[in-house]
C-alpha cells in the first residue's frame, strides 16, 4: 500500500568533494544551500565528524531546511512533479510553527545536490513543483493512518506516539480527537540522555555527539576505545526509568477514568515501540484496563498517515501524493505503492 524512505535527522557541513561513497541516492544525500554543501542522514553518520541536528527546530532553521529538501527531493525522484505534501508538528509546537512550515513548503522549490555520491554524474539540480500542503499534529497522523490504514482500526482508541523529541498521546474516537486528552512531554532523548550520562561516569565517549549516541541506543552495543560495550541493560534501566518519571506521569495527567471507559485499547507508534522494554513498562501499567497493541511498522505510521491525508487533500491523486515526517531522530518519506508495503532503509528494523 505503502512504499517508505528513511533517513536519519543529521546534518553536517561538507565542501569536499565525495565520489561513489553509498550505493544510491538515501544513503548519498549530499544537498547545497547558500553555496554551501552539507552532508544528510546515513552519509553525515559515515563522512561526517559531528553529524547534529536541533531538537523541535523551527522550520527556518538551517537542518530544518536541509531534511525538508532531503525529503522533497527523494519524493521527486519517485514521483516527478506536481506533489502534494502534508506535514506534520508535535502539539507543543504545532500552533507555532504551522503557517511558518505552510508557506515555506507552497513554493516551487530548486533544489540543488550532488549526483557523485552514489555514482549518478556530478552536481545537479531539480525543480519541485508543490501543488498542496496541510500541517497537522503528529499523533493526528498516527490515527489517520490506523484508521484508513492497513490496521482500519474502528471505534474509539488512545494512540501513544513516542518519538525520540517528545512523545504525544490523545483519545481517538469515530467522530474525531478529544481534545483534552492530548498530552505532549520528553520523547526518548530523556531515556538517551540518561545512558549517555551513565557511560560517561566508567568511559571517555571521544566527544561523540546526542544522535551518535543514539545511534549507539538503538543498536544496543558502543564501540569506545576500540573497544565493543554491550550497553542493552543500561539502556533498559534507562527505559524504565524515562517511562516512570515521564511517560506514566504524563498519562496520569492527561487520561482520567471517564476515558477508560471510553476505550478499551491502546495503539503504541513512534519509533519508541520498537523498544521491548518500553513496550513492557505500558503493558505492566495497562494490563488489565486497556489491550495493547503496537502498530504495523509504528516508526513509520505518522509519515503514511501525512500521505493519507495528502491524497485526501488533492481529490484522491494517489500519484502526487507524499507524506513527509521530519523527526528528530529520523526523517521518513512515504508514497503509495500498489504492489505492497515496502521500507528502503539505513535505519535498523529492531532496537
């Protein structure tokens, strides 16, 4: 139904001149803005000396700039021109960034890259051509896709999006969202910060940035000082602890007990589900009030929700329809495919 393109959220500057270093154009993005090259994703992880990018930034902000036209460049690759795009906020900075984010987008955009990476020739540029946009909140994306998705969840349901800057939650019901339920704190960074802390008390971390460190997070293992460091119990220790200081308080705040008798099932998405330990921490707390449930490919959900959402936008042109998820962990573009649901990836498929 579905084909999805990730990449992870980092930038690094880079004017050297870099030839048949990735296989193709998602592991080779290497774009140029104000005359200046910078290295994106999987390329600024393996070129790059200290790949970053600002948590919850302002869409005029420079890596904003960049992984937005990392994402419009890949869905002109597929797609060609005209795109409708629908993007999405968390609720914390949704209201202000959303007429900011709208007009930057509804634009045509020329976006200028370098070819030689993956072995395509040299420096090239495109134009992309948009012809719809619409910002909503992240976890609105999420239940979009889980009703009109592969699930086609029915009835009411509460969605828990944990992403790596914040996490969000609200109640889904059939005639919309309750409002009052919707909470937004302290995404997985919390949890990620609290390892890199842990480590830095027995090992020196050689000054490695908060997303190569999160990189070393999701695989479970770090190497310091040539040296291989199983880091799966610290990083669950740490899990535990993000979910008892910030998850479950958070949710005490936000669902009351009126809520619950509303629902009786929990969706889990964001890449925080594919965290089994985190996954355990919601079903010790909900065990016998909710069923709970993680989501089909959760890391991806809110991305295919924003590409449900575009073709609804353009009277149901499925062939220009994209959905763009910039987050700050991962930056993950979906289109429809009509053969099946495919992920093309450097992003390991389990934590």
């Amino acid at each position: 139904m579905f084909k999805t393109y990730t990449f992870p959220s980092v930038i690094e500057g880079n004017n050297t001149d870099l030839k048949n270093v990735s296989p193709d154009l998602i592991n080779g993005l290497k774009i140029f803005h104000d005359g200046e090259g910078y290295v994106i994703g999987n390329l600024a992880l393996t070129e790059g000396v200290s790949p970053h990018r600002n948590i919850n930034s302002a869409p005029d902000e420079l890596d904003y700039n960049l992984l937005l036209k990392s994402g419009l460049l890949l869905a002109n690759q597929k797609l060609g021109n005209p795109l409708t795009i629908t993007t999405g906020f968390p609720f914390s900075t949704f209201q202000l960034y959303k007429e900011q984010a709208t007009g930057q987008i509804n634009a045509n955009h020329i976006i200028d890259y370098d070819a030689a990476t993956y072995g395509g020739g040299t420096r090239k540029n495109v134009q992309v051509e948009i012809d719809g946009v619409q910002v909503i909140p992240e976890v609105i994306g999420c239940s979009i896709a889980l009703r009109k998705g592969v699930q086609k969840a029915s009835g009411n349901f509460f969605v828990m999006s944990l992403g790596y800057g914040t996490l969000e939650g609200l109640l889904s019901t059939e005639g919309g969202i309750v409002q009052r339920t919707s909470l937004s704190t302290y995404g997985l960074r919390y949890a990620v910060n609290l390892l890199e802390k842990e480590l830095a008390k027995t090992h020196y971390l050689e000054l490695k940035t908060e997303h190569q460190i999160d990189v070393a997070f999701q695989k479970g293992v770090i190497f310091l000082n040539r040296k291989r460091i199983d880091i799966t119990a610290q990083r669950d220790k740490a899990i535990r602890q993000y979910y008892e200081d910030v998850v479950s308080p958070a949710m005490r705040k936000a669902f009351n007990d009126n809520d619950f008798t509303m629902s009786h099932k929990m969706f889990l998405a964001g890449g925080g589900a594919l965290y089994n330990q985190l996954v355990e921490c919601f079903k010790e707390e909900f065990m016998d009030i909710l069923e709970l449930e993680v989501a089909h490919e959760p890391q991806t959900l809110a991305s295919r929700g924003y590409c449900i959402n575009s073709a609804q936008l353009n009277g149901g042109v499925k062939g220009n329809a994209v959905g763009l998820d910039v987050g700050n962990a991962t930056t993950i573009v979906s289109i429809y495919d009509d053969n099946n649901t495919t992920v093309e990836s450097s992003i390991p498929a389990e934590y």
